[in-house]
C-alpha cells in the first residue's frame, strides 16, 4: 500500500469527535464569528412570521390574525410602488457596482504603474479617506458645494455667467441618480485589486521586458488577465447586494422633491416600519427583497460559472 493510501485510510478510520477535538482551538476561534451570524443574521429570521398577520404594535405576535400573503399582493397587485421601487433601486445599485468596479480597477492599474512608492502610498491614504467620514459631513461637504442658493459651485457658476439662477442638485429629482452615483463613486474601495496586483510574480514583468514589451504591454497581457478572476468574484458578490442601499445616506440625501426617484427598498421599508408602524407589511416587503437577492445571486453565479468558468460555490 503506498503512503498516500495508507494516510487516506488513517484519517477516515479516525472518530469524527476525534478529529473535531484535535481542531477545539480553530473552532473556539471561529466560534465569535458564528454566534454573532447566529444571533443576528439568522435567528431574527422568526420574525418573518410577521409578514402573514395582521400584527399589531403593543399585541401578542402569536395571537396575531393569519392573512396569509395579503401584504405580498398588497405590494404586487393593489399597489403601484413596486414599479418606482425596483426601478429606482436597480438602476442606482447597478450603476454604482459597474462604475465603482471599474474605477477602482483603473485606480489600482495606475497605481501598480507609479514609480514613486512614497507617492502610491499617498495617494492610497487618500483613496480610503472617505471610508472614514460619516454620511453627516458626507452630506454637509456636498450641501456646501451644491446648495441651490448658497452652495459653492452654484455661486460661482452664477457670477461667472454661466447659468442664471443656481441649479438645484440636491433636491431636484432629474439629478437624484447621477448625484447618488457620483457619492458612492467617492466611497470606491480598490485595495482588493491591489491586493491581487500584489500577487502577480515581478519575474513575468521581468520576462516580459526581456522580450521587449512595453508598459502598456505589460498591463494588456500580464496586469488585466490577472485581475479579471478578482473582477468576476467581487461582480458575483456585488450582485446579492444589488437591492441593498444604505439607508442613512439616502436618508440624508432623500427630500420632498426628490423622493419619487429617491425612494429604494430601505427607505421604503424604513417609512413602512418605523414611520407608519405597518411592521407586517414591512417585513413583507423586506422578505421579497431578501429572497430575490438570493435568487439574483444565484443567477450570476451559475451564469459566471457556464461563461467564465469562475464561481464563489
């Protein structure tokens, strides 16, 4: 019997507990992480129950009434939100990864190509900077710069001649979707792609040069195909997230002129929630939400697997 064989029957002839106890200190490892997705990831998923009765704020929830999928059909069918809902949601989050993805694919490229290494650690601190600003400031620095009446860019437009009166960026819903996109574009994160550029082996670059290829060269056959397995597992992992919106910005940034192209599933069932106390139907809502994720996710994963042979499960 060779060596290979003979280990392979050593470790299935081995008791499971025996092998679970020899791991006890990786497993009190993961043990916080677990508990922690336990408690707050999976257990509140009991509330969903709310979603089929008619509960009410102050009542027993299990003595709530059975109304089955009243509040689904409600959202579907006797409702029109849906229409403006997924639109607004979709087309924000779906712009916002594409471009995000690409900008900090780009970042990363050109910072691979600096010289300087002072200077690439710079300009890296800079690119994370805005992780660290809270939504608040994020929305002040913006209202300064584009107040209708008062914002900088508005002034100088004004008394350069070039428009009239100060455009209204903040509050107009023509300009909802851009503006939202250009904020999230300023929160783009690239240290992933660094990360993998990171990995690339120099001696590549270094046989690339030897057979005489240029920068550009370098960055076509060598950089880019080594970022794309990167691209498609942030792009798959991005979609579940594609209904999802971080709700205090656009808590922020939603008013009463612009709500109608404002209003994502967040904010929808934020107003629902905790503004009207229609927890039922909230919790319905967030439902469809939560299983067409995993649906989209789904989705992009096996069609990523079938086209590109890469696939996160």
């Amino acid at each position: 019997m060779s060596r290979d064989n003979s280990l392979n029957v050593s470790k299935t002839t081995i008791p499971l507990f025996i092998r679970l106890f020899k791991q006890r200190i990786l497993f009190l490892m993961l043990f916080p992480a677990f508990a922690l997705t336990l408690v707050f990831g999976y257990i509140p998923l009991a509330g969903w129950y709310m979603a089929f009765v008619d509960y009410k704020v102050g009542h027993n929830l299990l003595q709530a009434k059975w109304i089955g999928l009243d509040n689904f059909k409600m959202f579907f069918v006797e409702s029109s939100d849906f229409l403006y809902i997924i639109r607004n949601t979709l087309v924000m989050n779906s712009m916002t990864i594409v471009i995000n993805l690409v900008a900090a694919f780009v970042f990363a490229i050109l910072l691979k190509e600096i010289g300087s290494a002072l200077f690439s650690k710079v300009m890296q601190m800079v690119a994370f900077f805005p992780f660290f600003i809270s939504w608040v400031i994020t929305y002040s620095f913006f209202y300064i710069l584009f107040s209708f009446s008062s914002g900088a860019v508005n002034q100088a437009l004004v008394n350069a001649g070039i428009i009239k009166d100060g455009i209204n960026f903040l509050g107009s819903s023509d300009y909802a979707w851009t503006l939202i996109i250009c904020i999230n574009l300023w929160k783009y994160n690239s240290i992933i792609f660094l990360a993998s550029i990171s990995g690339i082996p120099n001696e590549q670059y270094a046989a690339a040069a030897i057979d005489g290829a240029g920068r550009f060269q370098k960055i076509r056959y060598i950089t880019i195909p080594a970022l794309i397995p990167t691209v498609v597992v942030l792009l798959i992992m991005n979609s579940g997230w594609i209904l999802n919106s971080n709700l205090e910005q656009f808590f922020l940034f939603t008013n009463s002129t612009n709500w109608e192209r404002m209003e994502v599933f967040d904010m929808y069932i934020y107003k629902f929630g905790l503004q009207l106390t229609n927890y039922s139907y909230a919790t319905a809502v967030g439902m469809i939400r939560t299983v067409v994720s995993i649906l989209i996710l789904i989705l992009v994963n096996r069609t990523s697997k079938k086209l590109a042979d890469r696939a996160i499960f």
